[in-house]
C-alpha cells in the first residue's frame, strides 16, 4: 500500500513483486479462511465449489484486469476514477466506498475472533475435539455483550495504525515472509485434517458436485464470494491499481491474484470441512466453522496449542492486509474529494467504521432477536446487502462502464502499457467484459434476489 502523505503525488508501489503481494494480500483474507469454508458448508459444498468456478472464470479474471486499468489510468480513487472519465458515474464509485465501509465493520468484528482465538490457543483451550465444548466455548465468547467489542476494537486500531502510517514499506517487508507461512501452516493443517479418521467424506462433500443442490440461492452466494473473495465490485483494486507504475503488467498480475486466492480458499477448505466430518461437526453449522473446527483439529496435533497460535497469528496477519484494503478505499476517497488529511480521514472513518459494527457483535448475542433482512442476523444482513448486492451491482456496472462508455480501445492501450507488453487475450478479454461478464452478473444476480 502506498503511503500518501500529500494529493499531489501519489505514491507508488516498492517493486512488482510488492504490488502483488499487495494485491493478493487484499484478496487473501477472512474471506478465503473464513468465509469460503463456511459458505460451501451452507449451500451444498461441492455444488457450491463447481458454480464458484465458473463465476471465477467468467466474471472474476475479467473484472480484477477491468479494476486495475482504470485505477492506473486515473491514478485515483474509487469513486475520482468514475467522475475522471464522466463525470456523472461518480455515483459508482461511491457505490464501492459504501460497500468498503459496510464490510470493514463486520469484518473487523471476526478480526477481533482471530485475536481471541490466538488467546485461546496459547492459553491451552484447545484441549478436547469435542463438538459440544468447542461449539459451546465459541458461542460463550461470540454471544458476550463486551469481550468481542474489545477485541474488535483492538482489530481496528492495528488497522489503522497500518494505513496512517503508510504500510507500502511495512506491508511488502511482512508479506514477503508471512504469506508463504501461511500457505506452509494451511498445508499442514490440511494434511493433519485429511488423514483424519473419516475424512474422505469431507473430501467428497466439498469436491463432488451434486447438481441438484444447484438453486438460485446458491448460484447469488458463490457470486458473492467471488467478490468478497476477489476484493472486487468496490474498488479496492482501482484504488491498488491507482498505486501501480506504468510499466506494471496488469494483465500478468490480472491472472496471478486470483489463482494465489482461489488456490488459498481451496486449502482451507480441505482443512476444515474432513475435519468437520471426521469429527461429527455439522457443515452448514455457520459462522463458527474455522473457530470450532480447527481447534478440534489442533486437539489432535503434537504441540497443538502453539500450533494454533501461530496459525491464528497468521489468519490475524492475512485479515490485516484485507482490513488495510477496505480502509484505504474509503481513505483515499476521503483524501481525495474531501481535501481532508490522511491522519484524519483515517482516525475519524476507523472511529465511524468500529462504532458501526458494534450491532453486527451484539447481534449474535443480546440483539439475536433482531432480523432486519431475509431471516438473517444483523451481521450476515449487512454481508448480504454488501456483497451479493452492492458488489455484483459495483462489478455490473463497472463492465458497462469499461465495455460501452469508455470503451475497449482506451482499456486495452492501458492494459498493454500503450502496447509495449503483449497480451494475446486482448480480443477475448474485451468481450468479455462487453457481454459474458455484465449478463452473468445480471442473471445469477436477478435470480438469486427473486429466490
Ligand atoms: N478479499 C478479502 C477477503 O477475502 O478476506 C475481503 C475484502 C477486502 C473484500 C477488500 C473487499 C475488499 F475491497
């Protein structure tokens, strides 16, 4: 991430390999870990899985280029990339900040269970693979008025302790070292999890596809994880890609951070659904996936609890380098358009942001009562509005935008460094982006809200 410490000039990324990291370390997060695991769970594992890729293949590679152009191009924010170009789409990027500032607040909210649970961890709570006590010692913690406040608080200040400071040396020193140690630990965990007795089930749910489990309500989940997965239909990769030299080749990049964050959801997946099976948990069981499952899983490992410290240590690190992103959306917006300072626009949108999530918290415990949207609770409710809608809308638009405002000319000399870098897909591409990717979004979107 760059570090802008003035509107004047915009700073850019260390190193190719800095952005990536970058880039990747926004995509690779809560979501992958988290949420990719718990997702499959709940709407059928391998059917979901199937449908995931096929969104990847047609909106998700197109959409990352599409973002990461028009950041370059105008070397702005979100919401300034849409107003550069005409000047009445402002509104879309805004659209993005919106959705940035809705996830921040949810996501901070689990950031602060990693914290806990890497408390937990070192602390010797990890003792039994028992469903019941881990499901009941998870839903204890979840559901209490105030020790998930703190720890969401203590998850937005290392937030923005990062983006105040400018993290574009910081971030790319870290990344280079604890990303690959995460995909290490993640190998590990899977290993241990998939020789687990009964594990093959596991294994099957989430790679076999039943095809009758495939319904529209599937179909809008597994396009909203490709968003959330992606960081895409918000802006962060216009933001990141507003950060990007000249010579960068985004069509490489384009291609690279959506295998490195699929590749990572599927390891966590393998990690936790055999154990799921193996241990008698359900896998629709919801939020709680990673937080009850991999214990059980760290129960059954020599040095277990320090184990799964330094594996939550890690999950902390990689939902950092996504919490840095959404934030950064939203700052560099406010940087931006509001002339306001860094420090500022930092410290007033966490404080905002935190306050924010504080109904997403109590809404699993004191407030569960409250259903504002579709049966679901507040936090899934606001996940819902934010990434199955604001984002396929976000990612929609923005394939208009690109395909018929601005056009593909514009793009593709952009995309090729003004045709210094071969990229054969061009032709593909653009098409693309006119009309596979805006209908696919439009159907699985329209009838995912009519189901
Ligand atoms: N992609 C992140 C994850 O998978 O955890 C979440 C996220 C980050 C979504 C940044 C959107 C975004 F702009």
């Amino acid at each position: 991430m760059a570090n802008l410490n003035n509107n004047t000039e915009r700073d850019q990324w260390g190193s190719k390999v800095g952005f990536i990291l970058a880039a990747a370390g926004s995509a690779v997060g809560l979501g992958n870990l988290w949420r990719f695991p718990v997702t499959a769970g709940q709407n059928g594992g391998g059917a979901f899985v199937l449908v995931y890729f096929a969104i990847l293949i047609l909106v998700g590679f197109t959409l990352m280029m599409a973002e990461l152009v028009l950041g370059r191009h105008t070397q702005l924010n979100a919401l300034g990339a849409y107003k550069k170009i005409r000047n009445n789409w402002a509104w879309v990027g805004g659209l993005g900040v919106l959705a940035g500032f809705l996830i921040l607040s949810f996501y901070s909210v689990i950031g602060g269970w990693v914290i806990n649970y890497m408390f937990k961890a070192i602390t010797g709570a990890f003792t039994t693979s028992d469903p019941e006590f881990l499901g009941g010692m998870f839903g204890a913690f979840i559901s209490n008025p105030v020790e998930p406040l703190f720890y969401h608080a203590i998850f937005m200040i290392l937030t923005l302790g990062i983006v105040i400071g400018g993290v574009k040396g910081g971030i790319e020193k870290y990344a280079k070292i604890l990303m690959p140690a995460l995909f290490v630990m993640m190998v590990l965990t899977m290993l241990r999890s998939v020789t687990l007795p009964g594990a093959m089930e596991g294994i099957k749910f989430l790679l076999v596809p039943d095809f009758s489990m495939i319904t529209g309500a599937v179909l809008l989940s597994a396009l909203g994880q490709v968003f959330f997965s992606l960081s895409l239909g918000m802006g962060a990769m216009i933001t990141y890609g507003s950060y990007l030299s000249k010579d960068a080749n985004i069509p490489q990049s384009s291609f690279i951070i959506p295998l490195v964050d699929t590749g990572i959801a599927l390891l966590a997946g393998l990690a936790i659904l055999p154990a799921v099976f193996s241990f008698g948990f359900d896998p629709a069981e919801g939020p709680g996936l990673l937080f009850v499952t991999l214990p059980a899983v760290f129960s059954q490992m020599p040095l277990g609890g320090l184990f799964g410290f330094v594996f939550f240590l890690l999950v902390l690190f990689a939902a950092l380098t996504s919490s840095i992103s959404l934030l950064e959306v939203c700052v560099a917006y406010v940087v931006d358009e509001w002339n306001m300072t860094r420090k500022k626009a930092t410290i007033g949108l966490a404080a905002v942001i935190f306050l924010l999530g504080i109904p997403s918290s109590l809404g699993i415990g004191v407030w569960s009562h409250i259903s504002p949207f579709r049966g679901l609770d507040i936090l899934d409710s606001v996940d819902f509005i934010a990434s199955n809608v604001l984002m396929p809308v976000g990612g929609f638009l923005l394939c208009i935008f690109i395909g018929w405002v601005w056009g593909l000319e514009n793009a593709i000399k952009e995309a090729t460094n003004e045709g210094t870098i071969p990229f054969k897909l061009a032709g593909f591409w653009s098409f693309m982006i006119k009309w596979v990717a805006p209908i696919a979004i439009a159907v699985v979107f329209v009838q995912g809200i009519l189901s």
